[in-house]
C-alpha cells in the first residue's frame, strides 16, 4: 500500500524539522548518535561479561572505547556536520575528552555496582545520562569547534 502523499509529506517534515531544525537539529542528532553508540556499549558489555567472562569493569571499558569509535564518526559528520581534514587532530582531541568520559563512566559504574551493589546493565544505563552532558559539551565546544 503506498503512503498518501499528504501524510508522507507530514512525516517528512517532522523528521525534518526534528532532525535539522535550527533549534532542534543538532540536539536531537546528538541524541540519536549518542542513543546509538549507547546501545552498542550496553550491548557489547552484556557480550562481554555474560559471553566472554570478562570482569564488568574491563568490559565496560572495552564496550565505551568501541561505542566512542561509532561516535567520533557519527558525531562529526552527522550531528556537528564537520567539514574538517584534520581527521587525525580531531580523532585524538575526541578520544582524549572521550577518556575522561570513560573515567566518569567507570567510576560510576565501580561506586554503583561494587558499592552500591547494583546490576551492571543498570549501572551502566544510569551512567549513559551521566556522562551524556560531558560527551556533548566537550564534543561541541572542543573536539569539533575548536580543531575544524
């Protein structure tokens, strides 16, 4: 059945709009790259612990530094729509403000699981939107502004 073009033309605004909205645009692309790489992570961390044995804090840590990878490209060149060559400079700027994510990250997830005696899939789910503030900001304002 094919979409009538009144309510194909709606959607397509919306996501439009959404997406690439002066206001919204950037946000909401940062959001659904960084949903995205947060999926990966939570996912490969499961694999990692459940599957392969790997205690959770080396596994989260080998789960963020894969989803940052997922990131770096996605946020550059979808969210912050970054032109730049200077792949190598920004690759290394993003990973170093992603390595003091994954302090955040892991040490939140050591007081929430080893102290606090949490699940580590929860653990990890509440430090997402911990450390999601951190990501953005060093992404906008440092990784892709500052080294275009």
């Amino acid at each position: 059945m094919i979409p009538h073009p009144n309510k194909t033309n709606i959607i397509t605004k919306f996501f439009t709009f959404l997406f690439y909205g002066k206001k919204t645009g950037e946000p909401m692309r940062y959001l659904f790259i960084g949903g995205t790489c947060s999926l990966i992570d939570i996912a490969l961390l499961y694999v990692f612990v459940e599957f392969f044995h790997i205690w959770y804090l080396y596994a989260s840590i080998l789960s963020f530094s894969i989803a940052c990878i997922v990131g770096f490209f996605g946020q550059k060149y979808f969210t912050f729509k970054n032109k730049s060559k200077n792949h190598i400079t920004q690759f290394i700027i993003y990973f170093t403000t992603a390595g003091i994510g994954l302090l955040i990250n892991s040490g939140c997830i050591f007081v929430f699981v080893s102290i606090l005696g949490m699940w580590y899939i929860l653990a990890s789910v509440i430090t997402k939107f911990i450390v999601l503030i951190w990501n953005f900001l060093a992404s906008k304002y440092i990784t892709f502004r500052l080294f275009c």
